[in-house]
C-alpha cells in the first residue's frame, strides 16, 4: 500500500438550487479535512475533479479549492478532466503523487453542477464526451449512444428488456437506503420494464428508468501516504488500481465488449493479488443499466454475453454472491459527472470501515472494487480497496 484514504465527505446529489460549484467544492473541502482530523497546512497538494464542459460558466476551477481555507493558498492544485471517469481520475492522480513521494497527504475534491442547465444543452454537454466525427449527431446524445450500444448488443445476444430493468430496479431499491442519493424510492420491477407515459423510451430500448441522473453534487476525500495512514484513526488502502484507455472512436473497437474495463479489472485484481470472487461488494459505472450489464461481462462475472444470469440469479443483489452498486449507483444515487468517481471512492471507504448509512452497510465487508469509465468505455479506472486500520 502506497496510499490510503483517510477521510471524506460527500454532500446530497441531486438538485441544488442554492449551492454553486465554489460553495460545494468549499463545503466538501472543509468537511473532508475535518473528518481526516488534519489542517489545512498540512496538505501537500490538491487534485479537483470537474468535468463541466459547459455546465458552469466558471471554466477555471482548480484554485476554488484554496477557497476552503487561507492554508490552503499557495499549494499545487490542478483540476483534472477524463469525460465521466473525472472523479476517478482525480483520485488516481492523488494517489500517484503519493507513489512518487512527491506528497504525503493529498486533498482530492470532485464536483459538478448540471441541473442549471437549460435541457437543450445539457444534452449537447453530455454528448462532448464520445467521439463527435462519429457520434455528433446521435439523437437524444448520450442516451443515444447507450441506446446503440444496447440495440447492438439486443441484436448479438437476444433482448435483455428484463435484465436492465432488473438492474434498475436494484439499484433504485438499494438507493433508498442512501442518504446522498437523489433519487431515493423502489420503484419495482414492473415499473421500470414497462413503457408508459412516466417511463418512456428515451434511445433505442432503453427507457426512462434505464439512464443515470442530471445531478449536482460534490465529494471529496483526503489521501495519506502509508505511514502518516497509520497514525490516523482509520485508514483504506489502494490494494491495487489500474487506469486503461482506450480509442475514442466506436467504430476502432467492439463496443460490446467493453475491452479497456476488462483489462483494468484484470490488472487492478494482478495487482491486488486477489481475484474477483474476493471482493465484497463493487461500486460500477451504471451511466446506463446497458453498460452495468456489459460490465458484469468485463469484470469477469459472467461469460461475454451471459451478463443477464448475473442479475437474474440475484448475484449482484445486496445480499448476492457479489453485491453491485448498494449505494444506488449512478442510476438512483445521481450523476455529477466530476463528482462520481470521488463519491464510489468515497462509499466504498465507508462501507470497508464499517461506516456507511444504516441500511447500506455490507456485512463483514473486506475488500471493494470500484470501477468508473469516461466515454464508452474509453476511460477506464479500477480501484481495490482493502480497510488497512
């Protein structure tokens, strides 16, 4: 273990009409430095993780950071940006300053503010993250994209209707139990697999219920080099981490096999030294519940093609061989896009201390995997997570 993560916060996700991303980056900072029980002074960098892309008219983030405390002025920050996997990025950055000894405790910040946003742009925003030769028409955007993708994937492998409605379903029940999340009501089975006016089609066969949240939010945490780690009252180590990517374009690659997650997973569990059936639960990219789906295949729980037995044998259920995505996931938890990574990191740290909300919590949780992608899969970044104090 080179580093470790040694406190957090996370606010709310969803609307949040009287913050602003310099008011969410502040509170988050500060919240997280109290929780680690250090000062300010004693940071030796800050990584911020913020997409935006549009989605705040401040495009120049990194130094809101300092904003938390007069301490902090002065420090190297860098904001940091990788499409949806931002906040993953910004934790892996953190993480290798600390690898390098170029630091010893780094404060990591991921935020996003989307809801402000007219409709019609937010769409547009999105849609900056796929490969705009290729993709830059898709209607509906983003969705649009996932929305190919599941119709391809419906084509090779037979209609998975019930599967991603299975998926959603999971998730928004286990949302329920998360406080931070946006959207926090069970919706059932039969809601999210049948069409109707308030679960419409929105791409392809994917419907309402079957894509992530227009969310604000922000989380961050602070990482510690393994020996200050020990000296603080709880500490969760990176076992092991990986970070793939990919081309850009679709059309360079089969997009149904999500190649750069699995190797990122292959090389995190190498690195980590233990295999998938180790973990205890995983926190997944769910932007889609297509792409939980094809992640089920990547991450090597299930053979290509064979990832709805996963969620129709209740594998990925809370109280299934391999939980996935308790808090809720990106589908009932919300998406800020430069926030997400940094919260899965965030959560899973709680639930390997024996921290997370009544409810949420895993039983006897040891070792988590996170895994956040950027694009179609183009970014790629596994987390192993072990409680080391």
């Amino acid at each position: 273990m080179s580093a470790a993560i040694v406190g957090w916060a996370h606010t709310p996700f969803g609307r949040q009409d009287a913050e602003t991303i310099e008011s969410l980056i502040v509170r988050v900072a500060t919240d997280a430095l109290v929780d680690a029980g250090i000062t300010a002074d004693q940071v030796d960098e800050i990584v911020l993780g913020h997409y935006n892309a549009g989605f705040s008219a401040q495009d120049f983030t990194a130094s809101l950071v300092l904003q938390a405390d007069p301490a902090l002025r002065f420090k190297p920050t860098t904001r940091v940006e990788n499409a949806c996997a931002t906040g993953s990025a910004a934790v892996h950055q953190g993480a290798r300053a600390i690898r390098a000894g170029a630091a010893k405790i780094v404060l990591v910040v991921g935020v996003e503010q989307m809801t402000k946003t007219p409709s019609a742009d937010i769409g547009r925003f999105l849609l900056k993250a796929s490969y705009l030769a290729e993709d830059g028409d898709t209607p509906a955007g983003f969705a649009g994209v996932f929305g190919n993708i599941a119709a391809a994937y419906f084509q090779r492998h037979g209609d998975q209707s019930d599967a991603l409605a299975m998926i959603a379903a999971k998730n928004h029940k286990n949302g329920v139990e998360n406080p931070y999340a946006q959207m926090r009501k069970d919706l059932g089975f039969s809601f999210c697999r049948d069409e109707s006016e308030k679960n419409p089609f929105v791409a392809g066969p994917l419907k309402r219920t079957d894509c992530s949240l227009v969310s604000d939010g922000a989380a961050a945490l602070v990482l510690a080099d393994a020996e200050t780690a020990m000296g603080m009252r709880r500490a969760v180590g990176f076992r092991g981490a990986s970070h793939v990517q990919d081309f850009l374009p679709m059309s360079k690659r089969d997009i149904l096999k999500f190649d750069g997650c699995a190797l990122a997973w292959k090389q995190a569990l190498a690195q980590a030294g233990v295999a998938l059936d180790d973990l205890s639960f995983v926190e997944t990219h769910d932007c889609f519940t297509i792409a939980e789906l094809i992640e089920y295949e990547a991450m090597g729980l299930t053979k290509e093609g064979d990832g709805a037995r996963a969620i129709r044998e209740g594998w990925t259920a809370k109280d299934g061989k391999l939980p996935v995505n308790v808090s809720g996931g990106l589908k009932a938890k919300g998406h800020p896009i430069g926030a997400t990574g940094v919260s899965m990191h965030v959560l899973s740290a709680m639930q390997l201390v024996g921290e997370a909300p009544e409810g949420m919590q895993v039983k006897d949780a040891r070792l988590g995997g996170v895994f956040n992608m950027g694009g179609a899969a183009v970014a790629n970044y596994v987390s192993v997570l072990e409680r080391v104090k």
